[in-house]
C-alpha cells in the first residue's frame, strides 16, 4: 500500500498559467479529500468527492478552481489563470466511507 | 464561525514536561482524529478516536462526544515531538473533515 500519491510535489507556474495537481487515492476507499494549507489560514478545505460524485465544493473559491474524479483511481484539481495568493500546499486524502483519513504529502505550488 | 478551536496555538515545553493539547467542537460530530504535522509537510495519523480514550506509547487521547471536545496528552516530551497537530473532526451532516488551525509544539532541550 503506497499510501494516498500526489503528484507533482512541486510546482511553480507563472501569474496566468494553469496548474493540475493530481491525487491517487488508496484502493478501496470510496471518499476522497482536496485541502490547501497556507500559514495564514492553516488547512482549509476545499471539496471532496465520494464514489467519485462531488459531494460538497463549499470550499472552493468560485472562480478559477475545478476539481474531477473521472474514476476511482485518481482525481485532479485544476486552477486556471493561478495568482501569486493560489501559492499553497494542496493536501489530498483518502479515506473508507466513514473513518480514518489518510492524506498524501502534497504538492506545494508556487506562483510568481 | 470556527467549527473546530484547538488550544493552546503554540506552546514551549522543556523536555521531559507533559502536555495537553485541547480541541472543542461547535457542532455534533461524527468522529475525530489527531493528525501530527511533520517539519517538511506530511500529515501523520496518531489516532483516530470517535469516543473514549487511546493510548500509544506516550500519546493519550481522550474524546467527549457529549461534550463535544477531544484532547491529546503526551507524557514525558521529546526534542523529536515539536511540530504541529492538528485535531480533525468529521461532522453528523456533512461528513466532511474539518481541521482545527493547530498547535505548535517547540520541545527545547
């Protein structure tokens, strides 16, 4: 079991381009987390999924993100148009329908 | 408003004191967990405790529903142990697992 993977751990991408951040959940687990971590904020969350359906978004800002789960194998959140605020670590979990949370190790993005 | 308070956000302790790391919750939850914060980033799961108390080496647990709160002891505090935790909980209705902002740990030697 290698654990939630995301990829890639780093990113930095100019003020305007896109950034796709990609998440492999654990086998098995049918709920899957999105997060961003800033010092200011501390871990926020953003939306996740169960069984692949989008269940709850209320935390994502309105403009600019999107996220998928095409199949149970992976999701991606994708930020059109990044601004230097979007810089962030981005955390994704995985977890059984209810139960223990198991979280990547994140992609840290940098927009400058 | 914040769903999830934890308390103290920082604290310094000379190694070898206990701490006690608090986490109150304003709406009924579901479950809860303690999460240690690694220096570079990763998230540690240390226990996953809907109710009653956990215990793990030198980390206690203790989890209210009631009373809509949790804590987490650790005796006897080691250099290693500073870093952040964090306390999650996974409310009744929207299942969804909040965190609390964290409390930083600096054990001094």
């Amino acid at each position: 079991n290698a654990g939630v993977i995301q990829t890639p751990r780093h990113k930095v991408t100019g003020k305007g381009q896109e950034a796709t951040l990609w998440c492999e959940p654990i086998s098995g687990h049918s709920a899957v987390f999105w997060y961003r971590q800033t010092i200011v904020q501390g871990l926020e969350f953003l939306t996740y999924f169960r069984n692949q359906a989008p269940i709850d978004d209320s935390g994502m800002p309105k403009e600019r993100f999107s996220a998928q789960m095409p199949n149970q194998s992976h999701s991606t959140l994708k930020i059109q148009s990044t601004q230097p605020q979007d810089s962030a670590v981005y955390l994704c979990a995985s977890s059984l329908d209810k139960g223990k949370v198991f979280f990547g190790k994140g992609t840290r993005l940098t927009v400058v | 408003g914040q769903q999830v308070q934890q308390s103290p956000a920082s604290l310094v302790l000379q190694e070898g004191e206990n701490a006690e790391l608090q986490c109150n919750f304003s709406t009924s939850l579901n479950s809860m967990q303690w999460f240690y914060q690694r220096p570079e980033g990763s998230l540690v799961s240390l226990f996953y405790n809907p109710s009653g108390t956990k215990q793990s080496g030198r980390l206690t647990s203790t989890t209210v529903i009631k009373e809509r709160r949790s804590s987490l002891h650790i005796s006897s505090s080691q250099i290693t142990d500073s870093g952040t935790y964090l306390c999650a909980m996974e409310n009744t209705n929207a299942y969804k697992v909040i965190f609390g902002k964290g409390t930083h740990l600096h054990v001094l030697p």
